[in-house]
C-alpha cells in the first residue's frame, strides 16, 4: 500500500466533496440575490449532477487509456478556477456556466481517484480501503455546508468560494508531489468502452436503478429547495442552514455502519424499503415546519432514511455487478442517481415558482413512494448472493452466502498502512 499516494487520494475526494457541501446550503439564496427565478435556481443547482453524471460516462474509460494523475490535477485545477467563476458571476446565466463547470472538472477528480484507490488496494482488503475513502467523501458533505454557512455569516459570501479555490489548489499541490503516475490499463477495461447496457437485461436490476433515480429526485428538491424555504418562511441564517443540511448528511453516514451489518442479516430488499419509506414521511413534513428545530428533526429522518437504504442498494448492486461487471454495475447506478438529483432540483425549482412550496414537497415524497413501489416490485426474487460467486471462482457453483464468508476467513491481517476498522465507519 502506498501509504502517501493513499493519503493523496483522501485528500483530493475530501476537496472535492467539501467544496460541493461548502455552497450547497448558499446557493439557491446567492443565485436569489442574482435575480434568478425559481426554473433558474432549479438549473442552476441541478447543473452540477446532471453534467457530473454526463462527464463520467466519458471520463472513465479516459481514465483507463491515459495517466490517471494527469487526470486528477486537470480536475483540481480547473476547479479551483471556476469556484472563482462563482464569485464573479453577475446574473443567474453565468452562475450557471460555473456550476457547469464544476460538474464537469468534478467528474475529473471523484470517480478518477476511486478507480485509482482501487488500484492501491490490497487484496483481501478492498472494502477496508474504500470505505475509508467513501468516508472523506461523506465527511465533505457532512462538514461543508456548517463551514460553508458560517464563513458566509462572518466574511462575506465570497469567503466559501474562496475557501474552496484555496483547498483545490493545495489538494492539486499534494497530489503532484505525492502520487505517482499511474500508466493506463492493458486489461479487460480497454476491450469494453464506454457504457454498458448489459445490466439492464436483468429486471432486478432495472428495478434498483429506478428505484433509487426517483428516490434520488425527492432528495433533489429538498436538497435545493430547503435552504429557500429556511431563508424565506423562517428567515435562518447561512450558518443555520448549513447546520440543517450537516445535520442530515451526519446522520446519514452514522447510520450506514449500522444499516450495513442489518442488509448482511437480514433481508436487503426489507432494509431498503425501510429506508425509502422513511424519506418521503421527511419530505411530507418539511413545509409545514414552522421552527428551526422542527426543520432540523425533518433534515434528520432524511437522514436516517437516506443512511438505512443506501448500504443494502449498495450490497444488492455489488450482487449484480459480480455478474455484470463492478464498473458497469456501479457506473450505471451512480449515473441514474446523479441524473435523479439532477431532474429533481430542476422540475422542483420550476414547481416552486409557478406553484407552492407544499405542492412541491409533496411531489417530493410522491417520487420517493413510487419509486419504493418499483423498487419491491421489479426486485422480488432477489437472494443474498445469489450468484455464488460462480463467476468469480471460475465457474463453479457455490453455496449462496458461503464465498462471502469463505473470501472474510481467509482475509489476511489488516496491514497498519491501511488502518483499523473504525476507519470505514460511515461507508457511503
């Protein structure tokens, strides 16, 4: 394990993170005082999945022709500059220039650095080393947008774009110095480019990857519309927004640990349900708050609901990709979330305006339902590795669930390079 190139890593996925969660609650009223609508604000915020998600497609199977490092510092660079492209906006069209911009050189930095960190990983000890990187990612978001909110109430609301230039420039700076080159692949990853479709042949599948799109669509809206409630129906501050939407991706990755060990328990597709019948009850709630405790308490069981699905989708889909291939599995699944967050911020603002906050909030938990109904309906059937790993052990058949446990006992010692458990804590 290349303990400095590792740290790197951490590093440049923290970056990019905490930059997306430092102006995540100061958008929507930044673009506000720029004049922008309610459609304006739904693009300007949905901008960044949407072309995040369009740019992976490319940048991955880039990143297996070409230096992923040169990659990586292209990113970082390009999104030190464009996070003062946010300072120098002066109408809504250009803020929505820079957050396409950041979209795209995030595209560059996130889903490079995983494949490079799964390079780095030791056998036998992948999920430790993923999920120490999966936590500097929630940690960004988790963090930024309280960092965000009070850098904004005590400096000004160019300070959180400044801090973010300033930690992309030294993420860039690390990177240069500490992570070595990596030359392209030569394996199976060049023979196959591009999106892989194949998944889709499998029903179970088209049912988790709509499933968790609509899902991702409730979330959408209140991620961009919460903090325009706050401001406007309970006059919060930008260090008390921030606080709301930390407090929900807190809860969040505190929840995926124990959530994790129930999905290896128990049966994935109920722990799933749980969390996707969570969401909408928050979402329901939200615009009839009139306090910012009360908004805090919805922001939470988002959380919560949010935290317990994601690691039994998560095992469902590494089920699937042992069958389809793990980066078309999960590329699809990334991009179909992105997509959602993407569709959701943009109808919510456009509902917003021509409408109310109540009729949005609850088209809001009406995603969230119906794609739970898809979800069961279309997964039904679905057994904990089901597979056995026949594919992975050559061909051979195997008990269902016996090579998960045969691949944990065989596992050698935890490398101290790698770290101790406690580190993968909050697996996103």
């Amino acid at each position: 394990m290349e303990r400095k190139a590792f740290y790197a890593l951490l590093l440049a996925m923290l970056t990019t993170s905490l930059g997306v969660g430092l102006i995540m609650p100061l958008l929507p009223v930044y673009a506000d005082t720029l004049g922008a609508s309610g459609v304006w604000i739904g693009l300007i915020f949905g901008a960044n999945p949407l072309v995040r998600a369009a740019f992976t497609l490319v940048v991955g199977p880039l990143a297996d022709q070409m230096d992923k490092k040169r990659l990586m510092l292209g990113g970082l660079l390009g999104y030190a500059a464009c996070s003062i492209g946010f300072i120098l906006a002066s109408s809504p069209g250009q803020l929505f220039l820079a957050r396409v911009a950041q979209g795209a050189f995030s595209a560059m930095v996130m889903p490079v650095a995983r494949a490079y960190a799964g390079d780095l990983a030791p056998e036998g000890h992948e999920g430790v080393t993923m999920g120490q990187f999966a936590l500097a990612f929630s940690a960004g978001f988790a963090l930024g947008p309280l960092i965000g909110g009070l850098l904004a109430d005590t400096l000004g609301m160019a300070a959180p774009f400044l801090g973010m230039s300033g930690m992309s420039v030294l993420a860039s700076l690390v990177v240069l110095r500490t992570v070595p080159s990596r030359p392209p692949a030569l394996g199976a990853a060049l023979r196959r480019r591009g999106l892989d479709f194949r998944p889709f042949a499998d029903i179970q599948v088209v049912g988790l990857v709509t499933g968790r799109t609509f899902v991702a669509v409730g979330r959408g809206i209140f991620s961009t519309l919460m903090p325009l409630m706050g401001t406007d129906a309970l006059g919060l501050t930008a260090a008390q927004t921030g606080f709301v939407v930390t407090a929900r991706s807190t809860t969040e990755a505190v929840m995926q640990p124990i959530a994790g060990k129930a999905a290896d328990r128990l049966d994935r597709r109920y722990v799933c349900m749980a969390g996707f019948l969570l969401m909408p009850l928050a979402l329901l709630a939200t615009p009839a708050v009139r306090s910012f405790t009360m908004l805090i308490l919805a922001a939470v069981v988002l959380g919560l609901g949010a935290g317990t699905s994601i690691p039994a989708a998560a095992a469902i889909a590494v089920d699937k990709g042992r069958r389809f291939g793990m980066g078309s599995l999960m590329g699809l699944d990334s991009t179909a979330q992105a997509l959602g967050m993407a569709a959701g911020a943009t109808f919510g603002g456009a509902l917003y305006e021509a409408f109310s906050a109540e009729l949005t909030f609850r088209v809001a938990a009406l995603a969230c339902f119906g794609g739970a109904a898809v979800f069961f309906a279309l997964t039904r059937g679905y057994v904990k590795d089901e597979l056995g790993y026949a594919e992975v052990n050559g061909g051979a058949p195997a008990v269902p669930g016996e090579a998960g446990v045969t691949a944990a006992a065989k596992a050698p010692p935890l490398p101290a390079s790698i770290g101790t458990p406690a580190g993968h804590a909050a697996v996103k």
